[in-house]
C-alpha cells in the first residue's frame, strides 16, 4: 500500500535525481558557511559540483516523458536500438546524421532518427527506456539542448529538425 498517488510517485521519481542534487548542494553550503578549515574548503567544493549536478539533472529531468509508449529503447556499445511492437531497428550513434522530433499517425510524439546506410527508427518520446537518448544528444556536435526542449515541451504540429549533419563519406 503506498500513501502517494500514482502520480505524485511518477513526479517524485522523475524530479528524485534534481531533488537529490539539491540536498548535496544545500549541505556544501552549509559546510561552507559554518565550519572552519578544511571543512570549509570541501563545502565550497561540494557546493559547485551540487550546482552543476543540479543544472543538469533538471535538463535531464525535463527530458524524460515518462513511460507507458510502445516499445523499448535501448542505448549499448555506440548503439541506439528499439524493440517496438511492429517496428524496430538499430543504428550507430557515430553515423547519426538527423534527429526530428515529429507526430506519429496517432498524434503522439516521436523521435525520428536517420543514420547512414540503416532504416530509420521512429522512437516515441513516452517508450521505455527512452530517457536514455537524452546522453546521446548531449553528445552530438551543435545540437541546442535549449532548443530541443522547448520543442519536447511545446510541440508544434509540424516536424521539427532538432539536429543535422552533412553525410560522412566512407572514402
């Protein structure tokens, strides 16, 4: 029996990571404020990194969808895979050449993702595993972490390029 609904457990686990960053950061700057020597010194220290973890664990949290999508995503070895209940496919994150994020036949979000020389994979935005793919955009050279979740956030109706490189010659 849990004394929290459904929701607000979904909502505490998806923020836990934030929330977590945050008491670090707090205890850092208490150390830093009352103690005296090394102490001191090692709170200043705790507290930037508690505030770069906080900075990104609040992108990263704002990424996740949640789950309940088609299908799971997988991200191993330099590899992106997903087992979808019609559809699936794999593809190498070195030869990504264009991420989108469009609206699938029945209106819901999808990541649209092309490599060379493979079939594109249509990833809902909601599958299992899919908060992974946010360490494979972060990775990828120019793409606007900002721009993607506004778009993630406040979808529009058409297709949006998120991310897009010039095609890699093989020799």
């Amino acid at each position: 029996m849990s004394f929290l609904r459904p929701e607000a457990a979904a909502g505490l686990r998806r923020w836990s990571e934030s929330i977590v960053a945050l008491c670090l950061s707090l205890l850092g700057l208490y150390w830093a404020l009352t103690s005296f020597g090394l102490l001191r010194w090692l709170g200043w220290v705790i507290l930037a990194l508690g505030v770069v973890w906080v900075f990104l664990s609040v992108r990263r949290a704002r990424f996740a969808r949640g789950m309940g999508g088609a299908g799971i995503v997988e991200v191993d070895e330099g590899r992106v895979s997903y087992f979808g209940p019609r559809v699936g496919g794999s593809l190498a994150i070195p030869m990504l050449v264009t991420v989108r994020l469009k609206r699938d036949a029945g209106g819901d979000l999808a990541w649209f993702l092309l490599a060379q020389e493979t079939t594109p994979l249509n990833i809902p935005v909601n599958a299992e595993g899919s908060d992974a793919l946010y360490d494979v955009f972060a990775a990828l050279p120019g793409l606007d972490m900002q721009a993607m979740l506004r778009a993630l956030n406040d979808p529009p109706s058409d297709d949006v390029l998120i991310w897009h490189s010039d095609m890699r010659r093989l020799h």
